[in-house]
C-alpha cells in the first residue's frame, strides 16, 4: 500500500518549513530511504512564471530550501532546475533564452535560497534532449526530455498546489512538463490538444521520469482559474510521498476534488499501474486528511467544459463555449500572449492584442503566461450554466 505523509505547517518561516518538511520526508522513513550518498539530485519545483512567492504561482523557495538542506543530509548533490514555458518567447536564441530564465528564478527567490544553501541552479534549455518513441501514441508518439534532467540521479518533483486551466489540476505528474526543454513545450500544445490527449503526454513524461519523491507545497495555493490567475488560499499543507499519483491524489482531494479520477493524469497514470489513485489503498501517515479538504473549492471554469467528449463540444460549438478574451484596462502590451500562443491566434490589431478565435484551441497557455491578469476567461451564456451545476 503506498504511504503519503500529510503534515501541518501554517505559514513560510524558514525554521518551520524546514522541520515540516523534514516531519513529512520521516514519516516516509527519512531522506536516506529515498537519496544515497553522493547522488546527483534535480529539484524540480514549477516555476511557471516570474512572480514573487506570495502570488503563489511559483513553488515557495522555502520548500525548495527545506528539500536542499535533506538532500545535503543524506550525502546528495543538490541541483535546482526547470524550463518554464513562459521563458521560451517565440525565439531559438539560446542566449535570449537563459537571460529571459535568469528572471524567472531571480523572482521566484531561488537565486536567492539556492546561493545561500550552495545549490547549483540548472538550465534545460542547453545540453540537448533524448527522444523516446511511445508506441500506439496517435498525437504525441515522441517525447523530448531535456538531457540535463535525464543526467541526474534522480528527480524530486515539487509542485504548487493548484487548479489549472486546460487539465483541472496541476501536480506531481503535470509538474514534469518543464523537463520538456524549450519550444517543444509549445509544439505538444498544437499536437494534443484535448486535455485526454494532453495528460497522456503528461504521463508518458512521468513515466520516463520517474520521480524518487514528490513533495507539494500546499501551504498557499491556488484554485478558480488557475495555474496563475485564480484565487490564493491557504492550505496549510506539506503532502509528500513516493508514489506520484497516489501524492496528486491526496492532494486534489484537499484542493477539493471529490474523487482523484477527475483529474485527467491521475486516472491515465493509474490505469497504466503507474501509481494508486484510490485513496482507501493509499496509507495516510501524520495527520487526518480530511482536516485539511476544502469546502469552498473553486474548480478552473475553462477546463470543466473541456471535460465533455469532443464530439459534444463540437456539437454544441455554437452554444457552449470559452475563450481567452484581452481586458484592456489590465493589458501593458507586452506582448507575451502573442509570442507564446502554439497557434498565433493572437495579434496585435491596433494597440492591443486581440485573440482570433477561428485559431484559438484553446489551451489557455496565454492566461497562463500573462504576467498582468490581463487575459479573463470568458463562457457562453450556457456554459457558465454548466459550469455552475458541476
Ligand atoms: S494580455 Fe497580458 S501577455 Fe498579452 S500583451 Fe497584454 S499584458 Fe502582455
Ligand atoms: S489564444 Fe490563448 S488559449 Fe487560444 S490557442 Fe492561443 S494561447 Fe491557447
């Protein structure tokens, strides 16, 4: 039966974190079960985009610290790396690249906890990627992983707890994705672009990655539209765990999902035996589960309507829909939105962008990237009925 460990810490002071963490990683038979001496370790928190740690969109560099200061006690080398897709603007210039990456990690504070605890910090976007080829797979059937990753001895995977727009859930498996290097990001966006078909690819990356340990910081996150405009809260949780889809399944049960199969991931990973997402077999150790499940969840609107089949959905084209939409008054024309769309449906029609919705696939990567909260997500009419009865 696999173990997730489930541990109380009420907010990010740095002591604090670092017995919870260090509670939570015991509780699964301490650090040494997991890291040997001399093992070069990849952190891989999400670094989705340039923001500071209260916005709660990025892993809290706290946690990060927290899991370098473990991985240093068993004897590991701790490395700190991720290619988020924000930092990949529509260029192939590697230098602009890792200059665009420096501020994202510069924001994010794990410049910062990573120079004060001696970790090094990794760039993906150099040092080429592997290929594996996935039999039967009609959208997806190759996936690229960043080399650098696959160098190392073994991964933590470290999310964020939160919704997420396209898959309702971002975790210790969609976490993954930033091993992806570079632009091909946004190539797999274009290939799959029904959630089904897209939290296949998320498997199939977790599959080769196969992480040593996941680790969520749930002590802020964040539910509504997320991964990075909807609404903070407050969790108050450490959730780790061996077993990565048994780990994202504890924790979309306290982010508020009522059974851990709505999640796209979660149900593919299980069905493949990758991990348990049935949490009467999962063992919960530290403290009651159900303490900490939220009551007031908010889930992402955009992604439940992507949840009906796709016959459905073009059925019903005219009447239930969803589209990103540009709010003016928010927007600084930086022009983010239009370099990171997979399928140029955004342009630049006067002084703002302005989406094109005969092209948008609707992925929501531009209100995932947009820095300013400057992108809503607008439903039909029906739609938001649907939304509101689910
Ligand atoms: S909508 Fe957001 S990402 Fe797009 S140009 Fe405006 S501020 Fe930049
Ligand atoms: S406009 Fe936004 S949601 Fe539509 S395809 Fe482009 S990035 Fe995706």
């Amino acid at each position: 039966m696999p173990k997730v460990s489930v541990v109380r810490c009420d907010n990010y002071e740095k002591e604090l974190v670092c017995k919870k963490v260090e509670e939570a990683i015991n509780l699964l038979g301490g650090i040494t079960s997991f890291i040997k001496t001399g093992e070069n370790v990849l952190i891989k928190p999400n670094l989705l985009s340039p923001k500071k740690p209260e916005k709660a969109v990025t892993t809290h560099p706290e946690i990060v610290r927290a899991i370098i200061r473990l991985v240093k006690k068993a004897g590991g080398i701790p490395f700190v790396g991720d290619s988020p897709g924000g930092a990949v603007v529509g260029s192939n210039e590697s230098t602009r690249l890792l200059a665009t990456i420096d501020k994202y990690w510069l924001e994010s504070g794990l410049t910062k906890v990573c120079d004060e605890e001696g970790a090094k910090l990794v760039s993906f976007e150099t040092g080429g990627v592997e290929i594996f080829r996935i039999k039967n797979r009609k959208y997806t059937p190759e996936v690229f992983i960043s080399k650098t990753v696959m160098s190392f001895d073994c991964v933590i995977t470290v999310p964020k707890l939160k919704t997420h727009g396209m898959i309702l859930f971002t975790g210790a498996i969609k976490n993954l994705f930033g091993c992806v290097p570079g632009l091909r990001k946004s190539t797999y966006h274009k290939q799959a672009i029904h959630p089904d078909n897209f939290s296949q690819l998320l498997v199939d990356i977790f599959s080769i990655i196969k992480p040593r340990l996941s680790i969520f910081d749930g002590i802020y996150g964040m539910d509504g539209n997320g991964p990075s405009a909807g609404r903070i809260k407050k969790f108050a949780v450490i959730v780790a765990g061996k077993d990565a889809v048994a780990v994202d399944s504890v924790a979309s049960k306290i982010i508020g999902f009522k059974d851990p199969n709505e999640i796209p991931t979660t149900k593919i990973a299980n069905k493949q035996g990758l991990g348990e997402s049935d949490l009467s077999k999962i063992e919960i150790l530290g403290e009651n589960l159900f303490d900490f499940v939220q009551k007031d969840f908010i889930k992402p609107s955009n992604a439940i309507l992507k949840m009906f089949p796709q016959w459905f959905v073009s059925l019903m084209s005219k009447l239930i829909w969803t589209y990103p939409e540009i709010n003016e008054s928010k927007c600084v024309v930086c022009k983010m939105c239009v370099k990171s769309c997979p399928v140029e449906a955004i342009e630049m029609i006067g002084k703002y962008p302005r989406v094109n919705r005969k092209k948008c696939i609707t992925c929501m990567c531009c209100h995932e990237l947009c820095n300013y909260y400057a992108i809503n997500v607008r439903l039909s009419w029906l739609a938001d009925k649907v939304v509101k009865r689910k």
